[in-house]
C-alpha cells in the first residue's frame, strides 16, 4: 500500500484521482485546496487530512515526514498555473508526482524542473 497526498482535491478531475487512489487500496493522508466544499473526500477517505491553505499542508508533511511517515505520491490536481509549483513541492519532499496536463504552462518552467536534484530519479532530466 502507498501513501498518497493530493492538491487541488476541489478541481474537476481530483474525484477520479481519488477514487483510483481507492480502488487501488492505497491510502490517502492529506489534501489540500482553497475552496472547501470538497465533500468527496469523506466518500473514500474520510480519515484524510484537508487543509485550505497550502502552507499548512506543508507543515502538516513536513510532521508527517518528522515522525517517520513515508510519502510515496503527490497527486497534483491544481490550476494549471501551480503545476510547477506544486511538483517541485513533491519532488523536494521525495515523492513520486502524477500530474494533471499540462505539466507547465511555460517551457522555462519544465527546465526549471529538470534541473531538481530529485529530477533524474523522475525522469524529468532533459536529453
């Protein structure tokens, strides 16, 4: 079983995330999004953590990371215009990033991932 956080769990396409999350038995710990009306979440995962705002969600895995919790997946879910963002959250907490299309907005950006540290254990380095 893996251990899966997820951004943007208000956004269209965070349900059928949440829902292969399940169907797959994996467990899912926290999730983040600045809307709150994401009620879906108690459907599969009523044990998971919700955070409005990002920093906390931050914080939240950091103490997660602290006490010895292993975060296996970032499921980002998020506006488009935070992709970037929020992979090199995932990738610099160690976690395997599935991500939504498109994976940035700007070509500078995808560059600016591939240079990461964790980038070459992704496959993100550039040819």
């Amino acid at each position: 079983m893996s251990n899966f956080i997820l951004t943007g769990v208000a956004g269209y396409i965070a349900p059928r995330h949440l829902k292969a999350i399940y169907d797959t038995g994996n467990n899912l710990l926290a999730v983040s999004d600045p809307h709150d009306s994401v009620g879906i979440i108690d459907r599969y995962f009523p044990h998971a953590c919700y955070f409005k705002e990002f920093e906390r969600f931050d914080r939240h895995i950091s103490k997660l990371q602290k006490h010895g919790e292993k975060i296996d997946y970032l499921s980002v879910c998020s506006s488009n215009f935070l992709h970037d963002a929020h992979i090199m959250f995932g990738l610099r907490i160690g976690a395997k990033v599935i991500c939504e299309k498109p994976l940035v907005i700007n070509a500078y950006n995808c560059l600016a991932l591939s240079q990461l540290p964790h980038a070459k254990a992704t496959g993100l380095e550039p040819e």
